[in-house]
C-alpha cells in the first residue's frame, strides 16, 4: 500500500507539467474600434486561448519577424517597464515556486518516509497558484484599463508592420475622430484553465495524503 501511496503522489505531481504546458495558459481578447465611425459594432482580432506550448510555437514562427522589427525587452519604454515590472517579477517568481513545488513532491513523494513533506509543498503550490493569478492580474490591469496600450509595448513602427499599416491609419483616424478611436483595445487578458487544473492537482495531493492516512489508521 505504502508504493501505491508513493507512486500516486508522484503521478498527481508528475500530471502537474503536462496541464502546464498544454492546457490552457492565458485568455486573450483584443478588439479595434478604428472603424466604430462606421459601425457601432467593435471588431475582434483576437479572441484565443494559448498554452505555453501555442505561445513558443507562435514565438518560433515570428521570430525573424520580431528581430527584424527592431523589438526587444530592451526597447520598451521605461514608463512601461516601470509599471508592469513589479507584478511580472512576482508572476514569474510564484510560476518558479509553484514548478520547483512540483518537482520537489515527485522526490519525497518516492523516496520520503514522511508524508508531510508532500502535503506542505502541494500547499505551498497551490499557494503559489492563487498568487500567480492576483500578480498576473495586476500585471494585465494596466493593459486592460488603457493606461497601456500595446502601441506603447511594442513601438508605433512594430505595430504598423504587423497591422499591414493599419497602426498609420488609425493615427490619421485618431486625429480625426478624436483619441477616443483606439487601433488595439485589450478587452481580456487573463490565466486560462492550467492554473485552475495546477490547483486542483496539489489539491489532489493533499487528499491523496489524507485518505491514504485514514487507510493506515483503519488497519491499526
């Protein structure tokens, strides 16, 4: 009963990576409102959720693309840098955390004789979970209210070559219509599903500790 215990703990673990990397990582919704003067209808150019592995495909694709547009971390304004830095610092560090916990409960899941290891890691990564959605929140936020705009992330030149010149015209039209026409609005910018299924795995663990104590304890 004892390996049956082991070898779970290490499978609820274990299942951790593969939902990380393939489930579901961030929702996104991006609209335009360059043509409202047209239509009281807003325009949809994205409305898609991506897995780490979508998102390194899609990094992979445009690669060239970004180098020869000139943009990098480098590049980003300072204003820019200033204001999501904080949230995307913490973000990246509870990610770590919440993997680090993961890997940590696979080792002394299988070779710990004590099961209370496992449990405070899977606490500390579902901790860590709840934690990376707040600070991913806060890192969005900026970005969602407009007091970002990806223009301001990514330079009037990058975005303009990625538009097919739209970003051109939407400064002829802003300068016409009034700031309120906006080439790119962030409408939703959030944790998909992963993190919830990441939850629910060191949540697993937890109860998998708990129902194989009460086993132990029904024996005796």
């Amino acid at each position: 009963m004892k390996i049956a215990y082991k070898i779970g703990t290490a499978l609820l673990a274990l299942a951790i990576f593969p939902v990380m990397i393939f489930a579901p990582f961030v929702k996104l919704i991006v609209t335009t409102d360059i043509a409202s003067f047209l239509s009281s209808e807003t325009q949809v150019l994205i409305d898609e959720s991506y897995s780490l592995k979508s998102l390194y495909e899609l990094y992979a694709a445009n690669k060239d693309m970004l180098a020869d547009s000139g943009f990098s971390l480098s590049s980003i304004p300072e204003n820019v840098v200033h204001a999501l830095r904080i949230p995307a610092i913490a973000f990246l560090v509870l990610f770590a955390l919440a993997i680090l916990c993961a890997v940590l409960i696979v080792f002394f899941g299988l070779f710990a004789k004590n099961k209370r290891g496992p449990v405070v890691l899977a606490i500390l990564g579902a901790a860590s979970c709840f934690g990376m959605n707040i600070a991913f929140n806060n890192f969005a936020k900026p970005l969602i209210n407009g007091t970002i705009t990806i223009t301001d992330i990514l330079g009037q030149e990058f975005v303009s070559k990625i538009s097919g010149g739209m970003a051109t015209l939407g400064e002829a039209l802003m300068s016409l219509f009034g700031a309120g026409s906006q080439l790119l609005n962030v409408k939703l910018f959030c944790l998909g599903g992963a993190y919830v299924f990441m939850i629910l795995l060191f949540v697993a663990v937890i109860l998998w500790a708990v129902a194989y104590t009460f086993m132990e304890w029904d024996k005796q």
